[in-house]
C-alpha cells in the first residue's frame, strides 16, 4: 500500500509486530479503514509496517484480541518535530531572536556617505538631509524616494547643480555636483611696491608700473621698488621683486636627547561595544605604568559585506619610558642649521633659497652647542603699499 497523502503532516509511526496473528492483525486494521503501508517481513517472523499517529493510538483493543505485541522503531512528521522543538524552547527562542535581530539591523541605515563637496560643508549637507528623514538608524522603508529626495536635497543646498541619492544595503550615499561660479575679480587699489628688508637686488619683473631700481642695486627697508605713479597718474603696481637678504640666527643644540621607547610591558583590555556603548570583558585590574600608550582596534561582526555596530574592541596599554641619546658636536651642529633653514622657509616663503650660510662664532658648554651662524638668502622682497588720494 502507498503512504497515504500529507502523512507526515499527521505524523508517521513505523512499528515492529511480534506475534502469532500478524496476518489476522493486518486483516483487522483493513476492516477498520486504518491505514497501513511500506509493510516488509523480517527474518525473525516479524513485521515492520507505518501507521497514521492518529490510528496508532486506536492499536490497542485490536493488540489484545489478536494477541499481539508491538514496539516503535521511529517517529517521524511535523507533530514529532514540534514536540522536539518545544523541548527545545529556549534555543528556537533564542535562534529566532537573532534572525529577528539581524533582519532589524538590516533594515536600517547604518552610514551616510557624502560625496563630491568641496565648498559646501559635510555637515550642512548632512543636516538638509536629515530634515528630509534620512539619518543614521532611520528605517529603510520609512525612507522617501530617491528621486524626490534628490530634488528636495537640490532645492535647500545652495550652491548645487545637481544632488544624486542612492542606497546600497544599508549605506546612503549623497553625491553633489557643485555649481560652477565666475571667478571673481579681486578689487585692487592703487599702490606701489616696496622693500620688506636691506637687501641686494638679484631679479625685477615689472608687469605695470614704474620700476625704481635695478638688478644688483642695494635697496634698504621701505624703499620704492615698483612705483604706483606713473604718467601723473595713480595705478595697480604689479610684479615680482626678488633680492640677497641676510639673517643671523643664534643656534642652541643639546648634545643629549631624550627620546620614548617601549619596555615590551603591556596589558590587555577587551570590550563587548554596541554603537557607542562598551562593556568590559577582561583585563580588569589597575595599569601599574606609570607613562604609556593606548592601542585601540575595533573588531566588528559583519553580515554579507556591512559592519554592524556590534562587536569586539580590544586595547593594548603599551608601557614606555625615555632615553638619553648622545649627539656629536657635528651632528648638533648640523641639526641646529637645518632647522634654521625650516624657519626661514617657513617665514619668507618655501620659494626662498639659502644662498649660503657661515658660522660666525661657536661654542661648547654646559652639554649644549652655541653658534651664530649667517644666512644669505634668495627671497621675495616686495610688499604693497596703498597710494593715498
């Protein structure tokens, strides 16, 4: 006999029947319209038959009046599948809140990527964006279209051509396209050029105006270089003043320095973090270093290829401590000189050349290396002066 249809969904019972009367047994389970299938003859003159689980509890006056005894090899079906999960409870509970709890991460917005701004502040933009409903933990299904949302973005930022919306999983990206303006023509009054310091000329360039001296001519602080006035009349000096300027510096160089290093001590902190939130889990106990650093790394759980704000951070408090590194006179006394060459590069510009440079007088005392060295430098020399009317 074939299985009956849905069997399993009503429960399967396979037995094993011993006894004198098993012919008679089947017999009687047919008269009663009780459904039996798959039965096999097994060497030792038993039989193994499948029965409904509903008929298997109605086994019981036909057993005593043919005299037969069964037992269950298997259950099987979707009601001894429940039975086993409810004894299981807790863990079915337990599984389908984390599949709840991971489709709920799913379905929000995780990070706002802005794209393509370079005058308009991030945060502006992050701002308009979030009066139209799109911000971090926003449910994605409460988001608004993109389209209408790019018109809405397009419409509050000023200064955008275009704003496109997109989504991938549960990352928004905003990408603008900033309007082009005009260059705006810098308002200039009229003035001239004069010397910012005692130099000696080494090039002019004059684009307008009346130059006032000459390659190679000394020139002192404050003299006219390029004048505004030309023809009896008042205009816009403009051009390039360069001249050989000299700088003394007084140069103090320790021979001993201190540098940090680590002692190969450390300890180990571990956190269970949700978003912003840090529970520790180990390396509890007082840090005994007295000066150290801290290693933060961020281990997140990942779903496909998102990072959920969930997961392990770990810290590494590193001990370190200071040495004392001998110097020679010379290598004190060339890094005393290098520096100096960084502050006149800072201070007069990075197009600033040093021509040359002398020692004029040196010293060693006390662990420290004393000179006055002189620079001569290579460097713009122009600054505007405004023509009164």
């Amino acid at each position: 006999m074939k299985s009956p249809v849905f069997a399993n969904l009503r429960g399967v019972v396979t037995i094993v029947v011993r006894g004198k009367s098993i012919e008679f047994l089947v017999n009687e389970l047919t008269k009663k319209e009780m459904q039996v299938w798959d039965l096999k003859p097994l060497p030792d003159g038993t039989m193994e038959m499948n029965i409904q689980l509903a008929d298997f509890f109605k086994l019981r006056p036909l057993l005593k009046r043919t005299g037969c005894r069964i037992s269950v090899k298997r259950r099987s079906g979707i009601p001894f599948m429940m039975f086993r999960l409810w004894k299981r409870k807790w863990f079915v509970f337990g599984f389908a809140l984390f599949i709840g709890v991971v489709l709920a991460l799913s379905s929000l917005v995780w990070d706002i990527e802005v794209e393509g701004n370079g005058k308009i502040p991030k945060e502006d933009i992050l701002l308009a964006a979030r009066s139209e409903g799109v911000y971090a933990f926003q449910w994605i299904y409460r988001l608004p279209r993109q389209d209408e949302l790019s018109k809405d973005l397009a419409r509050k930022l000023p200064g955008v051509s275009w704003v496109g919306v997109s989504r991938t999983g549960t990352r928004i990206t905003i990408q603008i396209v900033e309007a082009s303006k005009p260059k705006e023509q810098e308002l200039m009054n009229p003035r001239s050029f004069v010397s910012t310091s005692d130099a000696v000329v080494t090039r002019i360039y004059v684009e307008r105006g009346q130059p006032e001296v000459k390659k190679n001519d000394r020139v002192r602080k404050g003299q006219i270089l390029i004048s505004g006035e030309q023809g009896g009349k008042t205009i816009v000096a403009k051009g390039e003043v360069r001249g050989a300027v000299w700088h003394e510096y007084n140069i103090e160089i320790p021979l001993l320095r201190k540098q940090k290093v680590y002692t190969g001590e450390k300890k180990e902190r571990g956190y269970l973090y949700f978003g912003k939130t840090a529970i520790q889990l180990t390396g509890y106990g007082k840090v005994e270093f007295e000066k150290s650093n801290t290693l933060t790394k961020l281990d997140p759980l990942t779903w496909r290829s998102f990072k959920l704000p969930i997961g392990w951070m770990s810290e590494e408090i590193m001990e370190t401590t200071f040495i004392e590194l001998a110097i020679t006179e010379e290598k004190a006394k060339n890094d005393g000189i290098e520096a100096a060459k960084r502050d006149i590069m800072a201070k007069y510009g990075k197009n600033s050349v040093v021509l040359s440079q002398k020692i004029l007088h040196e010293k060693t005392e006390n662990g420290k290396v004393y000179m006055k060295v002189h620079f001569e430098v290579d460097q713009d020399i122009a600054k505007e002066l405004p023509i009164v009317q």
